[in-house]
C-alpha cells in the first residue's frame, strides 16, 4: 500500500514506522500547507492519506485529500463542529474517509464497555459517574476527543445525563470530564463510578503511540476499496456484538 504523511511529528513518525514494518511504502510527506502542491498528482494515484496533523488544519487537508479523489484516514481531533460538512462532503462526493478519535484497539473495546455500563447504571442510580483524561503537554484540545466521545456514549444510554462539561459537575444533568496535561503521557482515560459504598474504574492507559499508529494502519488497510464515512467500530464491527 502507497501511504503519504499529513503531519510529520511525534504520531507520523510512529505511523511512519508501523506502516514500513507491515511492508507498505511511505511514497511522500507533507507538513506545511504548501507541500499539498509539491507532490506530483501521480504520487496521489493508488495512494492513502495518513493524516495526523493540527485541529486547524485538519479540515483543509481532508479537503485536499477530496479534491484528489484520495482515501483518507485521520485521528486529529479538535474540529468536530465541522465534522457534519465533511459527512456531507463525504456523502455528495462518493469520497472514502475513516475518521477516529482514537485508533488504539483497547480504547474502542472501552467504548463499548461504556455503552454497555451506561445502560446498567440506569438500574443502580446510587452511583455518581465522571471520566478523567490525562495526556501529553503538547496535546492542542482539551477534553480529548475519546473523552468527549466516550462522554456521548454514556449520555445516549443514560437517563440522568444530558450534557458533558469540562470541569466537575455543578448540576445532576451533567456528566464531568476532568482534563489533565502532564509530561510526556501518551493517554490515560478512565470512566469512574462512585458511590457511598464502593467505587468502580474502567480506565485505558496506552504504553507509547504505537496503539494508535497500529489501528490507523489497519484503518488504512481496510477502507482500501470502499467509498464512505468510517469509525472504528465499522472495522472492528463492534454493531455486530451480541451484546444487549
């Protein structure tokens, strides 16, 4: 597979090295706006974006991918309220893009476990939940996009909640996500449910980045072929769980 590199820093690098050790070709890099024009339209052919850049470019280096008609896999966070846009871009121009908060595989099966609990608490409301998030110092967005998606699951499957703020609750409605940004730490989150009697954490620490460059080489892998908007649990088919 022929990959190019939108963002080259500590996460391309990884995703550089995981993608050479599962025999694929890193054919170009970009990481300034100008480069998009640097790289003959031929490299594009045949090619998948890995992009892995800043919030505020995000969005116009998925808009470079669609005009060259190139698959796109992207973990930058921080732009979700232009997300509805690019679905729609996505949609009325037959593009292919997998987008994920977070590639790790535990984080994803985390996910489902919070769907699964969120429904279990709505039968024990004697526990209080909130989420914590730690990560690196260089991190741009606070909370974490696998925060502030593991904060909508909870949400769709919990009565009590209805909106997540970024600081400890004041109202019963609200669901806490507690950020932190400390030294070099690649992500720690961790659903926390308390009550008078006892406490219960189900918490995701990554080792290093390479979890997250593994699943987005893998999300590359799979979107070969395929036109659409993708997630994780398209490729890990979390929907097909018999779990109730």
């Amino acid at each position: 597979m022929r990959i190019i590199l939108s963002g080259y820093g500590k996460m391309g690098k990884a995703l550089e090295k995981v993608a050479l050790a599962r025999g694929h070709q890193v054919i170009a890099i970009i990481d300034q706006p100008e480069d998009w024009d640097k790289i003959g339209e031929d490299k594009f052919k045949d090619s998948v974006v890995l992009e892995f850049s800043v919030p505020s470019a995000a969005v116009d280096n998925i808009r470079h991918c669609f005009d060259r008609k190139v698959p796109v896999v992207t973990g930058t966070t921080g732009w979700n309220e232009k997300l509805d846009m690019v679905k729609k871009w996505t949609e009325e121009e037959q593009q292919s893009i997998f987008f994920a908060s977070n590639y790790s595989i535990g984080v994803n099966l985390m996910m489902e476990l919070a769907r699964v609990l969120s429904g279990l608490l709505n039968m024990t409301p004697s526990y209080e939940i909130t989420l914590e998030e730690t990560h690196h110092i260089h991190k741009l967005d606070s909370p974490s996009g696998t925060a502030i998606k593991l904060a909508e699951t909870i949400i769709a499957g919990l009565m009590t909640k209805t909106r997540w703020v970024n600081q400890p609750a004041t109202h019963p409605e609200e669901l806490a996500i507690i950020s932190h940004r400390e030294d070099e730490i690649p992500g720690i989150h961790s659903i926390i449910c308390e009550s008078a009697a006892d406490k219960l954490i189900i918490r995701h620490e990554a080792k290093d980045r390479s979890g997250f460059a593994t699943g987005a080489v893998m999300a590359a892998e799979w979107l070969k072929g395929k036109t659409g908007f993708f997630e994780m649990k398209d490729m890990l088919a979390l929907d097909q769980l018999n779990v109730p």
